[in-house]
C-alpha cells in the first residue's frame, strides 16, 4: 500500500486552530493573572483553562500530521 499525503487544507486547518487556540490561551491567561480579583473566586479556574487551551494550541501546531 502506497501512503497517501495529508491534503494540504487538513494541515493548514490544524495549524491555525493550534494558533488560535494558543493566542486565545495566552490572552485568557494573561487577563485573568492580571485582574484576579476581577474574577472572583473562579480566577483560578480561568487560569487553569487558559493554560490548558495554550497547551492543547502548542500540540496542533507541532503535531505531524501523517
């Protein structure tokens, strides 16, 4: 069996979400560290979750699509 190349809008789809993902991540962290008392009792939260979409963004952009 022959391997067949990733088309080329599947690998720039993924590459985009990742940036996305990433810059909102980073924003949303950012924000959130810089008015903690703005958010309450759920700053935390909105910490963990900005970290955690920057990390999933970082993967889609370093992943190899195959």
């Amino acid at each position: 069996m022959s391997k067949s190349m990733p088309k080329f809008g599947v690998v720039f789809a993924e590459k985009v979400l990742g940036i996305l993902l990433l810059a909102i991540g980073l924003v949303l962290t950012y924000e959130t560290y810089g008015n903690q008392s703005v958010a309450g009792n759920l700053g935390s939260v909105f910490l963990l979750v900005g970290v955690v979409m920057a990390a999933f963004g970082v993967i889609l952009i370093l992943a190899k699509t195959e």
